[in-house]
C-alpha cells in the first residue's frame, strides 16, 4: 500500500481532536453546576489535556516531515479540518455539541463515541504509514483506549 501519511500528521491530527475534546468537557462544566459533574468533567478536560501532552511529546521525538503548501499555513489548516470533519466532525465540535447534550449521561456518552471513532481513525490510518512509525500509532490507540475505559466506567456511575 503507499505510503500517504507520516506518524508526525497523525500526531497533529491527535493533538487537534484532544484539543476539541477539552473545548467540549470545558463547556460542560459551564452547563451543568454540579460538584460530581464539574469534577467528572474537569477529569475528563485534565485527561485529554494529558493526552495532548502525551501526543506533543511525541510529535517532537518523531521524525519531521513537512508537506509544501501551497500558502503559508495551508496544511496545519487541513489537518485541523480533517479531525473537525472526520473524527470530531463539525456537527460535534466541541461548543456545538455541548449545547445540543441534554444530561451529563447524554455527554459522556457523546465522549465515548468519540473515542471509539477515534480508535477507528488510528486503526484505519495506520495502513498508511510505514512500518517503522506504527509504534507510534499503537500509543495513540492506547491511549484512546484507556480514556475509553474511563468513560465508560463514570457512565456506570451516572443515573
């Protein structure tokens, strides 16, 4: 299969979708003021906030690639549309999402469909980097696992 992508796109790809999903939980805490749920909710933001982090990291220690655009910006600004589109499409941002949620329920459930959808994306996408980068894309997916599982643990919790 060719090689179209470099774990250092994905990694900005991931960055991005983190980013969305602490837009997204941030304004949860405004909408609904209880103690649980702004704790919950505040987890949530601080573990893709982690998870952003974890992905900066490796985004340093891989190796550069850079597409030439065609003008100054034009390829971060695809890759940030592909992960609004796609992954956390524009009918889920973050802030228009969270004004759609009826209940906390209704939220983390939105939270985990987008960590499976996510899951989705890096195992699809991994088809198309080289071998030697899927180390790289393997921690993405288990990050995205593990922020999955937590999920869906407070989900048991809620009435």
């Amino acid at each position: 299969m060719p090689e179209m992508f470099k774990a250092a796109e994905i990694l900005k790809t991931a960055i991005r979708i983190e980013e969305n999903g602490i837009v997204f939980y941030r304004e949860m805490i405004k909408r609904f003021k209880e103690k649980t749920l702004d704790d919950i909710f505040n987890f949530l933001a601080d573990e893709d906030g982690r998870h952003r982090k974890i992905f900066e990291e490796m985004l340093s220690q891989s190796e550069q690639y850079e597409m030439v655009d065609s003008y100054p910006g034009e390829y971060e600004a695809y890759l940030h549309a592909f992960a609004d589109e796609h992954v956390f499409s524009k009918e889920k941002t973050g802030r228009l999402m969270a004004k759609k949620v009826k209940d906390a329920k209704e939220a983390i459930q939105f939270g985990i469909e987008v960590e499976l959808d996510s899951i989705n994306y890096y195992q699809e996408i991994k088809r198309f980097i080289p071998d030697y980068q899927k180390d790289t894309i393997e921690k993405i997916i288990g990050e995205e696992r593990s922020h999955f599982l937590k999920l869906s643990d407070i989900k048991k919790t809620l009435k």
